[in-house]
C-alpha cells in the first residue's frame, strides 16, 4: 500500500516538474511561468541539489516526530515520507502535533529541507507507524528522517559526555547501531543484554560529499523503548571456552554475553585486555579500562563478535579477579606464526630488524628471520635499535588482514603482527656489525676521495718535477751554450783577431815605404776593410762573453755598415729606411744586421752589380728589409747551398728562424736579385722573450 501511495505521489511528481518544464519553455516565448508548489514531503526530499537551491516554494501539512531546538529544527512526516523545517517558535511544538508548513526549499546537509518558515498547528494526532528497518536500510537513507522500528541485543547503555542525554549500542546481527535518547532513565544498567525493541527516528553522520557514514536513531524519550526480552542474570549467563567462541552450533547464536574465564596475559590501557585459558587466547574490549595486572585470573562477561581471525568479546565486565602468577610467553620462531594458530597469543621471537621508525604511538619495528617478515609496535623505546640489531621481540600476535583460500571455504591469515607490552619487550641480543653497507659505502667514498687527491697531488708533483727539470735543462743548456761561446770566443781572439791585428801591421809597413796614389788608395782601402773586420771581431767576441739585451736602432746599424763602404770602390750602396721603425732588442738588430751585411756580401762577390739598395719598411704589421741588386740574377730554384764552402744562403735562413722570420729570393737571370726578410713583431717578440729565457 504504501509502495502504491510513493508511486502515485512520484507520478504526479512527475506531471508536475513536466508542466513546469513546459511553462519554463513557454517564457522563452514570452509567456509568463507560474513556480508550482510543492506539497508533499516526498517531493521535496525527491528535489535534486541544483533545484532545492533555486528555493522553491513549499506548502506541506504533516505531524511532528521530532523537535530539535538546539539547531532550530522540527521534523515533520506525512503519508509520503520525511522531511524537515527550520523557523522560529518551535519550543511549542510536541510530538504528534499536525502542522501545517510554508517555505522554501533549500539542499541541507544530506537531503532537501524548507527554511524561512512558518507554521500552523491543526490539531493533535497520532503519531504514524514507525516502518521496520534493518542496519542495511538504516544505512542505505532510505528511512532518513522518517520513524522506524528496529530490533536488537543492548551490549552498552550509558549517559553522554553532556549528561543531558543516553546512549545505547544495540547489536543487530554483527551490526551496531548507536541509539541516541534526549532523556536518563533512572537505571541503564539493567538494560544491558536485554532483547528490544525501538521506535526512532532514522538520522546519521554525514561527510562533506553528502554521503552517510554511520547511521544514528534518535529516540525523544524512554516510551519508545520496549524490552522483549529481559537480559540473564549474571549467573545465568553461560560459560564457555574461548575455542568455543562463535563456533557453530545447531539453534544458531544466540548474540546473548557469555563468560569466560582466564589468565591475563597483557592489559593495554585502551581496554584491551588479552587473556589464556585452558584451550587458547582470548581478546576482551572492556566497557571502561581498569588498570589490570598482568598474572590476574579473572572471569569476564562480554557480547562475542568476530575479529579480522579470531571471535572475541566486546563491551566486557570483569566480574571476579586475583593474582596468581605472571604467564610467560610462547617461544616460537617467526614463520610458526604465520599460521595464525597463536592469534592473541603472548608469543616471542628472535629476529633481525630490517626497518625501523617512529610513530605517534611509539616505534614500529620491521622483524625479518629466512625472508619472513612481520612488524612489531612498541611504545617508545629509550633508544632507536639500529639496522641489523638481533632482538628478542615479545607480544600479542594480531591477524591483521586475511585471505580466503581453498575454493572459499578456509580463511588464512595475509597480514600479522606483534603488539609489544611496554619497551622492556624489546630485548637487544646482539649489536649490529660496524661493517654496514652504509659505512663501507662511505668509507669507499672517503678512500676514493683520498686517492683522487693523491692522484692531483702526484700530478701537481709531477709538472712540478718536470718544470724543474726543464729549467735544470735550460740551465744546463744555457751554461754549456755560454761555456761553447767563450770557448768560441778564445779562439775568435786567440787567432782571427791576433792574425788580422798582423795582417793590419804588414799594411802599415808597406804604405810606409811609400807608394803610388793608387796603390795607397788601395791600402787605406785594405786597412780600412781590415779595421773594420777588427771591430766586428771584437764585437763578436763581446756579445759571445756577454750578450747584451739591450735595446736598439737598427737603422744607425745599417747606415753605419753603408758608411763603411769605401767611397769609388765596387758598386754604389744606398739605404732606404722608413720613419716608423719600432725599437728592436739588440739580438734582432744583430740578426738583421748580419744578414743585411751576408746579402751585400753576395751582392758584391756575385752580382757583378752597379747598384745595391738596402731598404728597410713597416708594412701590415710586418718588418721587411730588402737587398736589392741589378746584377746578374740567378735561378732561386737551386740550392741555396750548392757548393761546399758556401754557406751565405743557409746562414741567413739559420738566422731568420732564430728572430721569427722568413726570408725570400726574387732574382731572374740578368735582372737582379731581391732578397726579402719579413719579420713579423709578435713573433719577433716572442723569440725575444724565448730568448732571455734561455740567457736568463
């Protein structure tokens, strides 16, 4: 009947958002469109988001089931569903008043609801019937903010943490479902196992996604409550074993609380406590922790409930304790866990941590033993073991996550671990070897490092070594040069000079005996040749014992060897120079000199020239002194030295590579030879400074 009623409200829902979807199309027209009223609250649940937003308006008649004037609401329900309104005046509203509402909608939190409203009482009615619900429709929403009636097993009552209101878990199937009630009965505690029945209105938590995560029922008052089934008294309550646990049994399960008796083994101060009995380990959620001490035998009631791998008891009461002794743990290896035999079992084990870090709870320790690995959580512990430690770890072993295996009939567990008492659960059995990767690593890096320095530091040795050694050549070199050149030197002045110093006074003597014009001519001529070859010889001599770095003038060397020339005999010698001659060093100037006097030379003794040019010129960056004759020419194509014995041509080449230069022969058979010297003055500089190099 009332899936007939929902079905013709949804249809008529329907007719109406087409007519407005028809007048909305009729105003593009220019036809003005009238906002239909909504007048049930199906309709104004059924809105969607983006329609409730618009604020459309709202006339509904219904009877209040809840009144919550904290948040300014009332909840009101018809013969179609639930929704609910916000306004001002709502503290003279009481259940099971008709009203009649006006407003406007707007999306709420999970489902449409009106705002700026107003309403009118129309009288008293009954309250409508509540709807059966279970947990999976409570969850669905699809009962949200409606009256339903639920069925179940109380496992905890108590006041709030206001004191205004109670509250209770009532157990439906493996589900519970918080119970909210805004009044304190005068006992609770009794209410505990008891089998009811609830009357409430269907609410719930919800996310920012609009989405219900945890379904809640409120209940006004206590009248809504009926007890179907009174809870055992506490001697009433079964014993049973904890491999008992949830095991199967021919009636079913009862979801009634059962005893259990045991050994505790470890108190957390959570409330979990884990005990042993004769059979196996046993977990317990206490209603509130009591501080209990490990070797207590105690006996407990709770409401059995599956854990990830094993049954255990929620929402416990210890009734009876007394101290017998402390338990000692199961020593096992760590692959005999895996199983899952030993779920909530004080175990211990030896293994090597391979993983280490801390928590907010205290420090997980990764274990490892034969590729099995399994973490253990500890409380804080006075130090970080390091990576390696061999330790011996004890604790309750938990099944954290599990599989179904063997065509899904046989569970098994994927995921373990171990939950440590306190940090003197954490005994360390052996340090870890100083040899750790990460040190050998490190030292392999400081020993490359130390080598890659000694290699910079034996090559900075070396250059070092050979620099020396090259200047202990040159030096060397340089005293074995300078002891050859005053070698050369004594022979120069020991023979040349002593013979042409004889060959000056033979000279002498003859003019003296008198001769004719043109033989005296010839003398003075002889004499003058002979002086200056003295002079040169002496000059020789003193740059072989001590060559001068000065600079100089190559031109005044060039016009004095012009000058010497004696006037009237041989051809006409003539220098030609140009005014922007740079300052040469000595040694260049006597190179230049020297090959200017060797081109003359061959000038005069092979030219059979009228005239010789001496022109020196700067010209792109280059220095160029030519030997210009108009004798007889030769072929530049031969060897410069053909002979033996003649050694002018190699000479002046000899000399040109020691200052940078280059030299070049322009001559043609019967027109005169030119002989070109080009010197460029970076490399003239160069082999300057190569030069003092070598002297220095």
């Amino acid at each position: 009947m009332v899936e007939g009623i929902c079905m013709n409200v949804m249809g008529k829902a329907g007719i109406r958002w087409s007519i407005m979807l028809a007048m909305g199309l009729g105003g593009v027209t220019g036809v003005a469109a009238e906002v239909p009223v909504l007048r049930t609250a199906l309709e104004v649940r059924s809105l969607p988001v983006e329609e409730a937003e618009k604020g459309l308006p709202v006339e509904i008649r219904g009877t209040v089931i809840f009144v919550d004037l904290k948040i300014g609401s009332a909840l009101i329900q018809d013969d179609t569903a639930g929704t609910y309104f916000r306004g001002h005046g709502l503290s003279g509203l009481r259940l099971g008043d008709e009203v009649e509402v006006k407003g406007i909608t707007f999306p709420g939190l999970y489902l449409t609801g009106i705002e700026k409203a107003s309403y009118k009482k129309l009288g008293q009615r009954q309250m409508p019937e509540a709807s059966t619900a279970t947990y999976g429709d409570l969850l669905s929403g699809r009962f949200h903010y409606q009256l339903v009636a639920v069925e179940g097993v109380v496992h905890a009552a108590g006041e709030a943490g206001d004191g205004n209101h109670a509250t209770l878990l009532v157990a439906m199937n493996q589900d519970l479902l918080e119970v909210q009630v805004f009044a304190l009965p005068e006992q609770m505690d009794s209410l505990v196992d008891s089998y009811v029945r609830i009357e409430g209105l269907a609410a719930g938590a919800i996310n920012h996604r609009r989405q219900l995560v945890q379904p809640v029922l409120w209940m006004q008052d206590w009248d809504h409550l009926k007890i179907v089934k009174t809870a055992p008294a506490m001697d009433e309550v079964p014993a049973i074993s904890g491999s008992k646990l949830l095991a199967f049994k021919v009636v079913g399960q009862g979801g009634h609380r059962v005893r259990v008796t045991g050994t505790v083994v470890a108190a957390f101060p959570d409330g979990d406590v884990y005990i042993r009995d004769e059979d196996t380990a046993i977990r317990l959620r206490l209603q509130e922790p009591d501080g209990l001490r490990v070797g207590t035998r105690i006996e407990a009631v709770g409401f059995p409930k599956m854990q990830q791998f094993n049954a255990s008891l929620t929402n416990a009461v210890v009734l009876e304790q007394r101290f017998e002794q402390e338990p000692s743990a199961i020593d096992l290896r760590l692959n005999e866990l895996l199983g899952g035999e030993h779920d909530n079992e004080l175990v211990s084990i030896s293994a090597t941590i391979s993983g280490c870090f801390r928590t907010e709870e205290g420090h997980v320790l990764v274990l490892e033993e034969k590729g099995a690995t399994i973490r253990a959580q500890s409380p804080v512990l006075e130090y970080e073991p390091q990576i390696g430690t061999r330790v011996r770890v004890t604790g309750i072993c938990q099944v954290e996550a599990n599989e179904i295996a063997h065509h899904g009939v046989v569970s098994r567990p994927r995921a373990l671990s171990l939950r440590c008492r306190s940090g003197d659960d954490v005994m360390v059995l052996k340090s870890p070897s100083w040899w750790t990767a990460q040190r050998l690593a490190m030292i392999v890096g400081v020993l490359l490092l130390l080598v890659s320095m000694a290699a910079l530091w034996i090559a900075i040795l070396q250059r070092q070594v050979s620099r020396q050694t090259s200047a202990l050549r040159r030096r060397i070199e340089r005293e074995a040069a300078l002891e050859e050149r005053h070698r050369i030197a004594r022979e120069f002045h020991d023979t040349l000079e002593q013979g042409l110093t004889g060959l000056m006074l033979r000279l002498e003597a003859v003019q003296a005996r008198g001769v004719n014009d043109k033989s005296g001519q010839l003398l003075r001529a002889s004499r003058g040749l002979v002086s200056q070859m003295q002079a040169e010889t002496r000059s020789l001599v003193s740059g072989l014992r001590e060559p001068s770095q000065e600079g100089g003038d190559l031109v005044s060397s060039l016009r004095a060897m012009v000058e010497e020339q004696p006037a009237g005999c041989g051809p006409q010698l003539t220098l030609e120079t140009d005014a922007r001659l740079p300052l040469l060093p000595s040694r260049t100037i006597h190179h230049l000199r020297m090959i200017a006097r060797e081109g003359v030379t061959n000038a005069l003794k092979h030219a059979d020239a009228r005239e010789i040019r001496l022109m020196v010129e700067m010209r792109e960056g280059c220095l160029c002194l030519k030997i210009v004759d108009d004798g007889r020419g030769f072929d530049p194509e031969g060897p410069c030295a053909g002979r033996a014995g003649h050694f002018g041509c190699v000479g002046i080449e000899e000399r040109c590579e020691k200052i940078g230069a280059v030299a070049r022969w322009l001559s043609i058979p019967g027109k005169g030879t030119t002989l070109e010297i080009k010197l460029p003055m970076e490399s003239s500089d160069q082999h300057d400074r190569s030069h003092l190099i070598t002297e220095g």
